[in-house]
C-alpha cells in the first residue's frame, strides 16, 4: 500500500510538470506565487517542484527502506553526478543562483530514482503513462486553441499594448511567427513533450488491452488515441521545430530499425521513411512565417500584427548562426574553467564577457551539454554523460533481452528518452522541467530495479 500511494504521487507529479512547471530555470525568478484562482491558470515558482520533489524522495527512502536498492553501477553514477554538481555550486562565481541550479539537479536525479524504485509492475506503468497522456491532453487542447486563433488574438494584444512585449518577450516572439507553445514557455520544447507522447501512446494502449479485455473500452481507447496522436501531429508541426523535425524522424527510423523482423524490412523502412519525410519537410517547414515589422500605413489598412511574411528556411539558417555562437562562447568559458566550470546556472553571467559584437543576448547556451561543461567543468559533463550512458546500457540489455512484445514497449519509450537526449545537442531541454522530469521518470523505470516480464506483462 505504501507503494501504490507513492506511485500515485508520482504519476500526478508527472502529470503537473508540463502543465505548471514549464519555465525554464533561467526565467524562474519571473514566476510569481499564484493567488486564489491564478492557481489553475498560471504557471508555479519551481521551489514548489523542489520541496514536492524531497519529500517524495524521503517517503519512498523511509516506507520502503527494505525494497530500495541503492548499490549499482548507475546508482554510484547518480551520487557522483549530485557530488560534482554540489561542489560546482559551493565553488560557484554565484551561489545563489547554483544553489537553485543545484536543486534542480537533485530533482532531475529524484525524477531518475523514483522511477527506479516505486514502478514495478505494469499496473504502475499504465498509471503513470495514463497521467502522461491525461496531461498530453491538456497540453494539445491549449496548442490547438492557439492554432485556431489564440496567437492572432495574442499579437493584436500585444500590437495596442507595446508595454506586455518588454515584460513578455518570448510570448511576443512565438506570436508573431506563428508558432505554437501551449503549456511551455517555447515551441521546441512542446515539439520535445509531443515526440516523447508519440511513444506513449502506444505502450498505454498495449499496457490497456492487456489488463481490459472488453471489446468495447478497447475501440473507444483506440478511437480516442488515434485522434490524439493526430492532434499531436499536428501540433507538432505548428510548433515548426526544424530540430524537433529531425528528431522525430531519427527516433522515427530507429524504432522501425529495431522492431522490424529483418534488416532487409529495416533498410526498406527507413528509406521510406526518408522520403517520406523530405515531402512533408517541403511541405510543411518551408513555408514563410511573420517575422519582420510592416510599416503603420499597411499595419493600419490591413488590420494585422505588425510583422512582414519572411522564408522560414532564412530564419533557421539564421537561429542555427545564432546558436553557434552561443556555443562558441560556451567552449570558451569551459576553456577557461576546465575542472568544475564557473558554477551551475552562470553562463548567463559571464556570456557578456565572451560574446562578439552582435550577438544576441541569451541565457542558456541551446546544447544541453556544453551548459554542462561551461558551468560544472569537464567532471560535470562526464559525470553526466556516465550516468546517461549507463542506464542507456541496461535498457539496450534489457531490450536485447526481451521477447517481442516485451522489446516494443522497452524500444517505443527508449525512444521518447533518446528523442529528449538528442534535442539536447540544439536546445536547453535539460532545464525546462516540465519536459525534462517526466523524461528522467521514464528513464528510471526502463533502467531500474524491475523485472522486464512483470513491467509489460503481456504486452
């Protein structure tokens, strides 16, 4: 019993994170405490996630002291990943700002282990993807409200009231290209949230049919995840994520290489996929986008935001431009800072120091792992990429291992753990905690202390 209401606790963590804890660190001291009714219709301050976070971790340490496991290779490499982390922030050139940093780390490492140890079974499993999916739903519903017309209401606001662009600037950004966010603070990470739902779906639906053999429950379950996938799609190609695109395809391509019956059935699959997916990138990448300012004349006569079409393919040459430099700059502060980095959460701090003239101004560095190396030195980057790479090698024995209906499951949810890692190289995922801990949650379960046969059943 003591488990199952951990679990629960879990799952509806799960379910707040891209829901309400979708700020990135760097802007976190822009979210105010909610009041009264602005509980359910604005975003939470991410100590709340914190605190909810160690007391979690110690309910678990405490009722289920006699089952948790805490020796392990991938265990050691978690510890050794906090113990860097910590030494960063103590050495860091802010400690208040590591300090929150830090804790975020130790969320991450507590999104990990819980997964680990409280989901041992596939009735766990189906509770904690079906509160995935419940949030999925909410974060598609709010996407498509803005699709529909929220963005246009969005810049017509924000075209009378120039004041909410300063004091909103990514808001003002994402409207006045046309590109969808919901529940997230950016397009990219609700592209990352999609790919990852995109797996889940149908391990659920598998997990479901499994446990309910009604005929009926089973095509309405169908029915209805069918059209959320499509609603995902489509969302996902609103959000206009080119990274998010390729990452989709990638994830796409191994899955059908790792569930196809022969390599021949793989090759063939994959070009197709190929295909596929270059038509659809012409199609739905390469149209123009409002970016550019119009003049008042034309603004007044056309009753429109103030922005000019532009080619869309210009506007990601120029991000990945931008980028580059963001990552130039990051080289340049591990460089400087080879051991333990200028401390968890600084780049921000010294970026001034190192940018080029005409550079744009950034917080985060847009790749998760030269932030790493940047702000807690080389060991943070290993201590990192060891703690990755170990629990990737027990999901890859696991899925070697299985049988076939067990691989798919181990296979479809390894994707939506892989997809987040490879954003990762382009994107500050790592540090949007509704994105990232859910991830980490995944992971923990494919890599932890479970039996394969009793985690999927008869999947």
């Amino acid at each position: 019993m003591p488990r199952k209401a951990l679990v629960f606790v879990l799952a509806c963590l799960t379910a707040l994170a891209p829901l309400k804890f979708t700020e990135t660190l760097a802007l976190d001291h822009l979210v105010h405490w909610p009041r009264g009714l602005e509980w359910l219709t604005h975003i939470w301050p991410s100590s709340l996630f914190f605190v909810c976070n160690a007391f979690l971790v110690i309910a678990a340490l405490w009722l289920l002291r006699d089952e948790i496991q805490l020796k392990g290779n991938v265990m050691l490499a978690v510890a050794f990943f906090l113990l860097i982390q910590g030494l960063s922030a103590a050495m860091s050139i802010d400690r208040s700002i590591s300090w929150l940093f830090f804790q975020w780390f130790f969320s991450l490492a507590a999104a990990f282990c819980l997964g680990s140890w409280l989901v041992k079974n596939s009735s766990d499993l189906e509770s904690l993807l079906f509160a995935w999916l419940t949030a999925s739903v909410i974060v598609v519903w709010s996407g498509w409200n803005q699709a529909m017309g929220g963005l246009e209401e969005v810049r017509k606001l924000l075209a009378t009231q120039p004041q909410l662009s300063r004091e909103h600037p990514l808001v003002d950004d994402w409207a006045r290209i046309d590109r969808i966010y919901a529940t997230f603070m950016t397009p990219n990470a609700l592209a990352g949230y999609l790919v990852a739902t995109l797996g889940v779906i149908p391990v659920w639906l598998h997990l479901n049919e499994a446990s309910d053999s009604s005929a009926k429950k089973s095509w309405f379950a169908r029915g209805f995840l069918t059209l959320l996938a499509l609603a995902c799609l489509y969302c996902f190609w609103r959000t206009q994520s080119k990274s998010g695109f390729l990452i989709l395809l990638f994830t796409a391509v191994f899955a059908q290489a790792m569930l196809a019956p022969s390599w021949r059935r793989a090759l063939a699959g994959g070009l197709l996929l190929l295909l596929l997916s270059a038509a659809l990138f012409r199609l739905g990448y390469m149209r123009v986008t409002r970016d550019e300012p119009v003049s008042p004349s034309i603004l007044a006569k056309l009753d429109i935001a103030p922005y000019r079409r532009k080619d869309a393919t210009k506007s990601g040459l120029e991000s990945l431009s931008s980028r580059i430099e963001f990552w130039r700059a990051a080289a340049a502060i591990a460089a400087d800072h080879p051991l333990l980095g200028s401390g968890p959460g600084t780049f921000a701090e010294l970026y001034p120091r190192y940018k080029r003239p005409g550079a744009l101004d950034t917080r985060l560095v847009h790749n998760n792992y030269l932030q790493l190396a940047a702000e807690s030195g080389l060991l943070g980057l290993f201590s990192f990429l060891a703690w990755i790479s170990l629990a990737l090698q027990v999901v890859w024995k696991k899925a070697r291992a299985a049988e076939e209906g067990q691989r798919r499951m181990i296979v479809l949810l390894g994707c939506a753990c892989v997809s987040f890692l490879l954003q990762g190289l382009a994107d500050y995922n790592l540090y949007t905690p509704g994105l990232a801990w859910p991830t980490f949650v995944l992971m923990g379960i494919l890599a932890g202390q479970n039996e394969t046969s009793q985690l999927t059943r008869s999947v």
